[in-house]
C-alpha cells in the first residue's frame, strides 16, 4: 500500500520528472507528460477532444445539420431509421375517380383519413401540387379537399362505402390488411403521382414533424451561448470582488462575504427560477439568473486565494519598496488565481449548461419553439410511452457535452496541482 | 473506524427493503382494501386474473384534473364547480343528460314565457328537502337565488357569475303566488332558459350560504336538493360524495360513493386510468394520452362533441396594423387550418370555420365562404392593396400563453407564423408571454396585434358564442376592454349591422327566421374578421369494462355526457 | 396538530436539544462561537426573504387581474386590491409580511385553490422531505463508500473507475436520470408505478397526521399503504440520490486523498503501524471533517435537484408548488415558501457549522 502514493510531496524538493517537464517545449511537455500523469492524461485529451468538437457544432451548425430545425420534414413520431409508409388512394371500384387530379376543380372534395396518420398531409400535398402545376400551365382553379378525420382506418374506409367521402387516403400496409372487409373498394395506387423519396431520419422524428437531429444540432448553439455568456459574466463580476476583498479586507470583506455566502448557501436552481420568473422569457435573462448564481463560487476561490498570497514574503518586499496596491493585485496576486480559476470556468460553464437545460425544461425562459436541449425533453415527456427517442437524444447530448467539460476541469486538477482544494 | 461498517449496513438495509417491497408491491392487485371495490381490472403486462368483486358497496373512483375554484353557488365558475354544483343542489332546469337541448325540469317546471317575453315563470315542485332534513320554501328559493343578483355580494366574489348570467340580463327575481318564481328580463332574450339550466342557478341551503356573504369552501358534509352530498372534501386532491336520502327527483343515485380524484397532470391521470386505480379519467387529459389508451383492452376511450374553441382575437384599435379591414381578410385568407390540425395535433382538433360552432342553432361555415382558406392568391392581392410589399412587408406581433392551453399552443403559433409567412409579404414576431398578464393584454388591444385565446361557454346558445366579441358599438369586452381603466385604445368604423343583427335575433322567438338571422351576423363576422376562429378541442371520457351509463339516455356510450360538458354521476353504474 | 408544526418538531427538538448539550458542555470560546453563528442566521434569513419580497412586488404581473379575469368590475378590482391589502404603501406592507412570517400566519393562496398556504405547505414540506431524506442518505453512503475506496486505491483502475462513476452521474441533468428511469422502470418494465405518492385507493386508508407517509403509515400498522409508499419512493430518491452520490464520491475521495498526505499520517506510517489502522483510525475520521462541512451546502444542492425530481415524478412537494406559484404569480404562496425554504437551509446550515466547530480542533473562533 506504501507504493501507492507516489513520491510523498515534500514541498522543499521538486521531483525529477517535474524538473524534466521543465525542460521542454510545451507541445513536448503535453506529449511527455502522458507518461508521467497516465490516465488523467487521457482524461484531459479524450475531453478536450469533444470539447473541440462541441464547439465547432455549436458555431456552425449549418454545416452539420441537414433540415431546418424548425421546419416540418416529416411525418410526426417517426423512429429513428423507420421509413414513413406509403400513402396510397382508395376509392370504389365503379367510380371514375383514379387520383386527387381526377377531382373537381374549386370544390371541396370530402376526402376521409385516419387521425394520427400522415394521410391528411400527404393528400394535401398531393392536391396543392397539382394546384400549382395547373396554376404553372396558366390555368385556373384550385383542388380543394374537405377533410374528414376518423379514430380508426375501418371508420374512414365505411364512409366511402356510404358515399359520404368520394375516396380515402391511407396507408397501404393498412389497406393490405383491410382489403377483404371491403370488396367495393380499391386502391388506386400511390396518392402522389410524382416520385418522391422516402427518407427515413437518423434520430428519428418529434411531434411536429421535425428532424430531431437537426434540433440536437442547433441545440448546440443555444447550449454554448449559454454557458458561455453566463459563465464569463460570473467570472467578470466575481473575480475582481474576490480580490478586492481579499485585499482591502476588514468591513468591506465582511458585507460582501455575508451576501455571497447568503447567495451560495440558497439553493441555486430556486434563485435562477426566480430571477427568470421575474424578469421574464428571454436569452438574456436566462443569461443574468444563471451569471448570477455562480459568482460567489468564483469570488469565494479568488478571495481565498488572494488572503494567501498576500501574506507571502515577496508581496510583503514589494510593499516595502513603495510598490502601489494596483500593481502588487496586478503582478503578484492576480498571476496566482488564474490556475485555480481556469479550472473553475472549465466546470463552471458544464454547470451553466446544466442549469440552463434544467431552467428550459421547466418552461422557464426561452421561447417555447427554440431548438433547445431542455425544451425538446420537456415536450417529450408526454410521449413517453410511444415516442422513446424524444427524450433520449437531448438528454444524452446535455450528459455528454458537461460531461467533457467537466472531465476537462477534473483531469486539469489532478495535473496543474494534486494538493488543489475543490469546492 | 465503525462509520463505515454502519453505513454500510444503512444502504443495504434500505436497498433490501425497496426491494422487497417493489417486488411485492407489483403483484399487487390495484384495489386493495375490502371496503371499496370496483370493477374487475386487468392491468396491463403482467396480465392477473380478474377479480371477482365480493358483494359489498358499490364505489366509483373518477379522476380529474380539473380544479375546484368556488364551491359557492353564486359564484360558480370552472367545469369542476358546475359539476359538483349540479349534483349537490338540483338546478330549476336542466338540460337531459347526454343533450344540450332537450329541457327537463328539475326542481321547477320548465320556463313558461309571458306574452311580451319580458318574463318567465317557473313553478316549484312540492315535497323538496335538502339532504340534512331541512325543508324548502318559496321564499327561501327566492332569498337564495337572489344572491347572484345581489351586486355588492357579486362584486365581492372572485368570479362574478352573477354579473354575467343574472345582472346582465334581469331585472329582479321575485316570488309570485304559492310556488311561482319569476325572472324579470330587461329586454327580450330567447335563449334566457338555457341559462336557466347553468349551475349557478340552484336553490342552495340557506344555513351554509348567506345572502350577504361568499363561502368559497363550505364545511362537509354539504346538504343540498341534489342527488348526492359531498361527505369530505381534501381540497386540490379528494371530493368524496354519497347518495342524498331526501332526493326525490329523476336521477337518483346508483352507486353508494363516489369519489372524484383529482390528479395534477394528465399523464398521471392517464397511467392511474390505465393502471386500474381509477375507473374514470374525465377532462383535460389530451389527444396524444387518449390515443395511447385506445391500445388498452379494458378501457374505452369516447371523444364528446366539441364545445370549447381556440381562436385569434384581432387588434381593431386605431393606429395598429390590423386596424385596415384588408390586413385582417389577407390574416383570415392565409390560415391553414388543415394544416394546423395534423401537424400540430395529429388531426385530433376540428378546423373551425365559423365562431359559432356546429351542432348550435344558426351555426353556418362563414370564414369558408369568404376566404376559402389557405387561399395565399387573395392573401398577396388584400396585401397588396393594403400597400404592402416584398420591401415593405406587414410586421406582426402575434401574442401567445405558455401553457395555459397547453404546451401545444406553441407549435401552433409556429405554424401560423409560417402559413402567414408563406405570402412572403408578412413578417411575424411571435410573443410569449405569461398568463397571468396576458388575458387583459390581448384583450385591451394594447399589447398585440394578434393573440391566441379560448372560449367554452357559459350556456349552450350561439348567442354565448357572439355577444362576448360584439355588443354594444360593435366589440365586444372579448376584444376591446370596456373599462376605463384598459387605456386609450379606439376602434373606428365597425360594421353597424353586428350589433344590429345581435339585438335582433336576440327578440327572435321562432327558430328558423333566428337560424337566419344568425347566418347574416356570422356572415358579416367573417367579413369584418372580427376574430378568427381556428379549432374546435377535442374532449375524451375514459372508462374501465364495467363502467356504464344509462342506455335509456342519449350517447350512453360517452357516459351520457354532452356538448355541454356535463357529467351527473347518478347515470353510473357498476356491472360485473 | 397542524402537519407542519409536527414536522418542525421532529426535527428542531433534537436540534434544539443537542445546541443545549454542546452549549453547556463547550469551552466559553465555543459558546460565543454558537451565539455569534446564530446571530448571524437572523440577517441571511432576513436577506433573502426581504429580497424575494421585493422581487415580487416588482415583477410584472397583477395579481388581481389574473385571478379576477378580463370581465372584472373596477369595483371587483378595487375589493380585492384591499382584501390583499395591496393599496398600501410598500414599508407597510413589508413590516406587515415580516410579522406574519414570525407568527407564522402565511395568508392564502389566492389563486386556483385559495386555502390558507400553512395547509398546502404542511402537504409538501414533508413531501419533499420523504424525498430528500432517502435520497441523501444514499447518497451519503454510497458517496463515502467509493470515494473512500477510491482514494485508498488512487491511480489504479477503481480510482478511475469511480471517478467516470461520479463524473458521469453529475453531468446527467436530474431531469433525464429520471425520465430514463422512469421509461424503463415504470414504462417498459412496469416494476414501478409511474408518478405520486401513494395509490389512489390506499390513500382513503391511510390516516395522516404527520403528512410524512412513512411515518404515517408505520405508526397506523397499514402495512398495504407502507408498501405502496415505499414503492412509489424509490424511483424519485433513487435519481436524486444518484446524482448526488457522484458529487459525494468526488468531495470523500479529495478529501481522503489529502488526509493521507498529511504528516501525522505520514508519521504514523513511519512507526510501523499497520495500514488498515492508519486509514480507519487516523485518516477518515480527520477527512471526514471537510465532508460534514459539506454536507451543510449540499442541502442547497439536494433542494435544487428536489424541484426537478418533483417535476419529473410529479411529486407533491415543495419545489414543485413554488414553480407552478411563481407561473400563476401567486406571490402570497411564492414569499411564503421561499421563507419557508430559506429558514430550512438556515437551519441546517447552522447545525452543520456546529457540528462541525465541535468536532475539528483546529478551528479557531
């Protein structure tokens, strides 16, 4: 058990490897220090690999995303990898009715469809196309179709028996199945006379026909906004009145610390919702509630950190050689925070991430059509029992987006300095 | 160190009883305890055998997700209220279950009319008793229902159903005779019996509420004339009702309890449904949860014919865009209905193309007649005129709540955007805001220039579905808030002939000329584009095997519930 | 006895009850310690409240027009404003609302419902509470089980392990964790129930007094409604606890690593004495310190992930009634429970500041 721990840190003496790593370059020293650091290593690379990745999604989503987030691509609740069926026409056997092109101009056709089914859609694409080419030829009028919705197949299909439709639309697996029950009915081949593609969805499609990948991708950007803006706001505000406190110390330290710590013991998540409540539904504001609640991490870190150092000898020389308080903050203490903040920040925007997916998915904030992470998973709740992969596919990329941040910031740690207190 | 060891022990102890009692637990039978049993229910995978309920007391257990907003009856406002107020107290008259218009009298006779139609008289039965003994009287009834005429009582409540129903359109309740009662109206208002079947309007016990004072939550057990009395109630989560031994109307009950759950979310409510721990999901359980429970052997799932509606409430005041009658034609031109329905809702919605809907007297499809929407041709050619341009597009800001009517009213609002978008000659900026300011906002037309509001009735008329949006000089306090308080907003040049054609079909006794005179007013509705009305919403019943209602009413297979929305517990029954 | 009373005492009288003991027996330097951390609860305390007071007050959103509805009178409107006592100038209302804290008479709920807020309160608070209390137990265990293991193992593949463990289930968003255990626990394996805290029907058998269902249920012998709770329980505090766990593994394994780095250790070590003594008899008992110091700020953590939980479990509990308030802009039952959940935290926070001033030496006060 004794070889476990590694030469015991005696702070007078630097290890050999240490003094090594010194030595070189800082591309040789990332590549030599593997050997040394071992697994953290690949902690850090692995992360920083994804991390990289992530970011360049989030910049430029277009490159990566195939359909418009936004738009209707296909039909609704369609799994991942599932080809959508083919809509075809059914219509008596003794009509004279073959396809919606057969039907009377600028009269509604009453046209009978299953609920639930992308035969509404598909037979209307079907009449606007034609609308169009007849439009394009120069002519007049428009096919219009009254649509009749039933619960099941069967209703819409006894509804053309009694003539109350002049055809129906349905799915010709479902047909197939029906065919026998109906022997005065027949299918009239393909609702759409124009070739089309079936395309079938990597992730798979949500509620509204959209692509569920393309919303995971724009999601990104949302997410990195996020994290970022919110993140570097906390820095900005928190870093500075860390040192200052430190530094000055006396009333003004304890007024600040007081609020800081009222603000870090409350429970974050209740004081964002709040602050989102109250200044209402916007990027920004989400931006503000979030900043909000990490700035006592990054206060209390630097205020620590800057009591420290201000008692080491060397800042005490250059105080007696006149040296002015800016200076002493500029050039002797601030140096001395960066390492312990960089960490943070690496784990503080997987938190702002996480917070921001937690804050969307309560309905807090953004606007309820934005591609974003929190946003996709709370509308997929609802479709928990037949549509899995709407909640999957979001909740993994938030898992694995603060998962590489944060592996970063834990790897960093244990590298930079394995004495370095977390909070 | 011990800590260990005993933490150690803790978690494993606390694994191991999770454990056990998950594994038991799941065996379990849904219903449990000796005392209440209800029909044999199936759960879904693992399949058990169905129990064979011992002969005891029958219990039914409806889930909900309404909420109870007043248990005062003048002052009864949501769905929750009215269907517990008309089963705790017997209106005057009622509509028969499973209709919403076929009048039954109730504890009176059916409203006869005097000569001008100024008036009408209902006549009180004999031998009425409320549930602790107490017996009725004229003038009780008439002390009692003059509290929803009582305006100081009316403004102190929360929801001022008095002001609505009563004041609007009375001028005085009063007693006449042995056991006469006579409403006084202030002009001619044909409709005026079917208000009488509403909730409000219901003799309650004179000891529990006063006539000068609201009680929102009254103790339990609560008396009334009704078939049923409310023994407990938990607020937000249990109401617990058992037959009324005094009731000697036409439905009586037929189980021994009832208890109404009540759930938070619909997705709760539809796994307790399907899970067998309720027998009944009733209200706002949703197209996509209905459809799932379909697949369920033991459950049938109903749709009730439409009643509440979505529409769009346009901003008519001067200087916002929607002022120009030509901007709201090329607005009511360009909506896809169809569109809307499937991709929003999976064609579980009804596009709606008139703001009366069907199945009301005079309901005619006036927004289809006009515009045959989506008709973008006329959309650009209205625009155009209007003097719009590629370079000079329409700017719109279109107002919407959160969740207020469900998460989908977001998608929908997307897909509107988009269909008015489509013309290329629209720009629109799409607002959420919360519900607790939108209502006044939307309606204040100060805010938006369009916004997404709901409408149910308060009594089943098409003149329910109109005065709220024209009255007066000609809009209504649905689209322009009468009060001084709302702000400056002006309305200029409204079609004189709404207000017209309200008053007159408003006198009109006989049905066909006031079918008529409906169409012309839905007509120039749609030509002024008042609102637009968009949807019809679905409303499912969900029941297990075992559940029935009364074959010897209308659509016993919705558990005689109909377009008004009202369920009387005294149709069910428990077989098998 | 109202619910909410009974739940503060359960847990103030032992606290009230070990304060007295560490008071009498502690040195007069630890006394002062104790009155001046006390004394310094009222001011956090009285911070937030006063900050959420004002936030409401200024957040747009009328309350009497969304209750009342767009066809109100200016009479209605008028009754109501002074019903709710909102006409009066703002110091006003604010010595108003901090005396009705302290006597505890917290006003109704004016939206939805309208009961008296005590009552919803004393519904939740022990909802979340049978919430939070499992889920921090296993996570405390199962958090100072691995990171202890963790870091007498460092650098070797249990370390690593446990460390992607704990990482891994504190980057997963509470809210997935839990629908992911849901759809496969309740949805495709249907071992689980899907959502609440009791079924509907052996709740008409249980007699609540406390409103905290375990206890409920075990002191009225209904063994049905303790086995409906349990089961409705462990999916919910399971998903807290697991995320949770992840932080704990990551706080316990730091702070041992570091223990066994100090020179007492080290020398220890260097007498020859056995390992195993080393880590169990110096060690963890020292790491264990910073962990109880913890503890007390993971409260924060254990409430914020509650609301999630309660959202995604629909769990009657407090997180989830301060959300749906803060959408109706119910501001009575907004202020009410966030005093409520700030006094909590104070409590707990200054239980741990004790606890942890008694047991480490080194502090100096």
């Amino acid at each position: 058990m004794a070889t476990e721990l590694e030469s015991p840190p005696d702070p007078g003496q630097v290890p050999q490897w240490e003094l090594e790593l010194q030595q070189v370059g800082l591309v040789r020293r990332m590549l030599r220090a593997r050997r040394w650091h071992g697994t953290d290593w690949w902690f850090v690379a692995i992360s920083s690999v994804m991390v990289a990745a992530f970011l360049v999604i989030a910049v430029f989503p277009q490159w990566f995303a195939s359909h418009d987030p936004l738009e209707q691509v296909g039909p609704r609740l369609l799994s991942p990898g599932e080809l959508p069926e083919q809509e075809i026409l059914v219509v008596p056997v003794d009509g004279s009715i073959a396809a919606i092109s057969d039907f009377e101009l600028d009269v509604r056709t009453p046209v009978a469809v299953a609920q639930d089914t992308p035969s509404s859609d598909a037979a209307r694409d079907e009449a606007d196309r034609i609308t169009d080419e007849i439009a394009a030829a120069g002519g007049e009028g428009r096919v219009r179709l009254r649509i009749a919705r039933f619960e099941t197949v069967g209703e819409a299909l006894d509804s053309v028996v009694a003539g109350d439709a002049v055809a129906a639309v349905i799915s010709s697996t479902a047909f197939d199945d029906l065919t026998a029950d109906f022997p005065t009915l027949q299918s009239s081949g393909a609702v759409s006379s124009a070739a089309q593609d079936a395309t079938s969805f990597p992730l798979g499609t949500n509620q509204v026909g959209q692509d569920v990948l393309s919303r995971l991708i724009w999601g990104a950007r949302i997410a990195v906004i996020i994290g970022f803006s919110a993140s570097i706001a906390s820095f900005v505000v928190g870093v500075p009145l860390g040192l200052l406190a430190g530094f000055i110390g006396g009333k003004t330290d304890r007024a600040l610390t007081l609020i800081m710590d009222s603000i870090y013991a409350f429970p974050g998540l209740i004081l964002a919702i709040a602050i989102a409540a109250v200044l209402g539904p916007s990027i920004f504001n989400i931006i503000v509630a979030i900043a909000v609640l990490y700035i006592p991490t990054y206060y209390r870190i630097v205020r620590g950190q800057t009591l420290q150092s201000k008692e080491e000898l060397y800042v005490e020389a250059a105080r007696s050689l006149g040296a002015k308080s800016k200076v002493i903050l500029g050039r002797y203490i601030f140096p001395n925070v960066i390492p312990s903040v960089a960490v943070i920040f690496s784990v503080n925007v997987a938190d702002a991430i996480l917070t921001g997916a937690g804050l969307s998915f309560l309905g807090l904030g953004l606007p309820p059509s934005t591609p974003d992470w929190g946003i996709d998973l709370a509308r997929g709740q609802e479709f928990i029992r037949s549509a899995w992969w709407l909640i999957t596919f979001p909740g993994l990329a938030v898992m694995l987006v603060v998962l590489a941040f944060t592996m970063m910031g834990e790897g960093l740690v244990e590298i930079f300095n394995p004495k370095l207190r977390e909070r | 160190m011990k800590s260990k060891k005993t933490w150690w022990r803790v978690v494993a102890l606390l694994v191991a009883l999770a454990l056990i009692a998950a594994a038991c637990s799941s065996d379990d039978e849904p219903t449990g305890d000796a005392t209440t049993t209800t029909a044999p229910s199936a759960t879904t995978a693992p399949t058990t055998p169905a129990t064979t309920t011992p002969a005891g007391p029958k219990t039914i257990i409806i889930g909900t997700t309404d909420v109870i907003s007043s248990l005062d009856p003048a002052d009864y406002y949501s769905t929750a209220d009215w269907e517990l107020g008309r089963l705790v107290n017997e209106p005057l008259v009622r509509f028969q279950p499973g209709s919403n218009s076929v009048l039954e009298p109730g504890i009176a006779s059916l409203p006869v009319a005097s000569a001008d139609g100024l008036s009408y008289e209902v006549t009180l039965r004999d031998g009425l008793v409320f549930g602790d003994g107490l017996e009725l009287t004229l003038d009780m009834a008439v002390e009692q229902l003059n509290r929803l005429m009582n305006a100081d009582l009316q403004a102190s409540a929360p929801n001022q159903v008095g002001d609505v129903l009563a004041i609007s359109y009375l001028e005085s309740i009063e007693a006449v005779g042995d056991n006469t009662i006579r409403f006084n109206l202030l002009g001619p208002a044909g409709f005026y019996p079917q208000i009488l079947a509403g909730a409000p309007f219901v003799v309650s016990h004179p000891d529990v509420y006063a006539a000068n004072e609201i009680n929102l939550l009254p103790d339990t057990p609560l008396y009334g004339l009704g078939p049923w009395i409310i023994t407990d109630i938990t607020p937000a989560e249990q109401t617990v009702l058992e037959p009324n031994p005094f009731y000697t109307g036409t439905y009586p009950a037929k189980v021994d309890q009832v208890i109404v759950q009540r759930f938070s979310t619909p997705s709760a409510m539809a796994d307790a449904v399907r899970e067998g721990e309720i027998d009944i999901a009733w209200r706002l359980l949703g197209a996509q949860a209905a459809d799932e429970l379909r697949s369920v052997s033991s459950l049938t799932v109903e749709t009730i014919p439409q009643a509440p509606i979505r529409y769009l409430i346009v901003n008519h005041s001067d200087g916002w865009v929607t002022a120009d009658p030509l901007v709201r034609q090329a607005l009511a031109a360009a909506i896809d209905r169809d569109e809307l329905s499937d991709v929003v809702f999976g064609g579980a919605v009804t596009p709606l193309y008139s703001p009366v809907p069907p199945g009301f007297l005079g309901a005619n499809e006036a927004f289809e007649d006009a515009y045959q929407a989506p008709n973008n041709t006329l959309a650009v050619d209205l625009l155009t005129q209007a003097g719009y341009s590629e370079s000079n597009k329409l700017q719109l800001d279109l107002g919407y709540p959160p969740e207020h009517y469900g998460v989908t009213t977001a998608d929908g609002v997307l897909q509107i955007s988009q269909q008015w978008e489509a013309t290329g000659l629209i720009d629109v900026n799409a607002i959420v805001q919360d519900w607790a300011t939108y209502v006044s906002d939307c309606t204040n037309g100060v805010a938006f220039d369009v916004c997404v509001l709901g409408w149910f009735f308060d009594f089943p008329d098409a003149e329910n579905y109109l005065q709220p949006f024209i009255e007066g000089d000609g809009l209504g306090t649905m689209v322009l808030c009468p009060s001084e308080s709302c702000g400056d907003a002006v309305t200029t040049g409204t079609d004189p002939q709404l207000n017209q054609l309200l008053l007159e079909q408003r006198a009109e006794t006989d049905p066909d000329r006031r079918a008529a005179l409906l169409g012309d007013l839905q007509d120039v509705y749609a030509a002024e584009v008042v609102t637009i009305p968009l949807w019809l919403e679905p409303e499912f019943i969900i029941y297990r095997d075992g559940i029935v209602g009364d074959s010897s009413l209308p659509s016993p297979e919705t558990l005689n519930i109909g377009p008004d929305f009202e369920f009387i517990y005294s149709v069910l029954d428990v077989v098998g | 006895m109202h619910p909410l009373l009974i739940v503060f005492l359960i847990f103030g009288v032992p606290a009230v009850l070990g304060l007295a003991w560490v008071f009498l027996r502690g040195s007069e330097s630890l006394r002062r310690y104790i009155l001046t951390r006390i004394a310094l609860t009222v001011p956090m305390v009285l911070i937030l409240i006063s900050v959420v007071f004002l936030v409401l007050r200024v957040m747009p959103g009328d309350v009497v027009s969304s209750t009342l509805g767009p066809k109100a009178s200016d009479a209605t409107r008028a009754s109501i404003t002074e019903a709710l006592g909102l006409d009066d100038p703002l110091i006003v209302q604010y010595f108003k609302f901090l005396g009705d804290v302290v006597t505890l008479d917290l006003g109704d709920s004016f939206i939805g419902a309208r009961r008296p807020i005590v009552d919803e309160l004393g519904e939740r608070l022990p909802a979340t509470l049978e919430l939070i209390i499992p889920a921090a137990i296993f996570a405390l265990g199962s958090g100072i089980l691995f990171g202890t293991y963790a870091a007498i193992r460092r650098k070797r593949p249990a370390d690593y392990g446990f460390r992607l463990y704990s990482v891994i289930v504190y980057s997963m968003p509470i809210f997935w964790l839990g629908l992911l255990l849901r759809l496969v626990f309740s949805v495709w394996l249907d071992w689980t129930p899907i959502a609440g805290r009791i079924d509907v029907v052996t709740n008409t058998t249980l007699d609540r007094t406390t409103n905290l269902l375990f206890v409920d249920s075990i002191i009225s012998g209904n063994w049905e409604a303790l086995k409906s709770v349990l089961h409705h329980m462990i999916l919910p505090a399971l998903t807290l606890g697991l995320v949770l766990s992840g932080v704990f593994v990551r706080l316990t394994r730091i702070n041992v690593i570091e223990t066994l780095q100090e020179d007492y250790v080290i020398a220890a070590r260097a007498r020859g004495i056995r390992e195993r003594a080393v880590t169990y008899g110096y060690a963890l008992k020292n790491a264990m310190i910073p962990v109880v110091t913890v503890i007390g700020l993971q409260v924060a953590i254990l409430l914020a992930g509650a609301v999630l939980t309660e959202t995604v479990f629909n769990w009657p509990g407090m997180g989830r009634y301060l959300i749906q308030r803060i959408l109706l802009r119910d501001f009575q039952a907004v202020q009410s429970t966030v005093a409520v959940f700030a006094l909590f935290v104070a409590m707990i926070s200054l239980a741990v500041d004790v606890i942890y001033s008694v047991l480490d030496p080194r502090v100096k006060y």
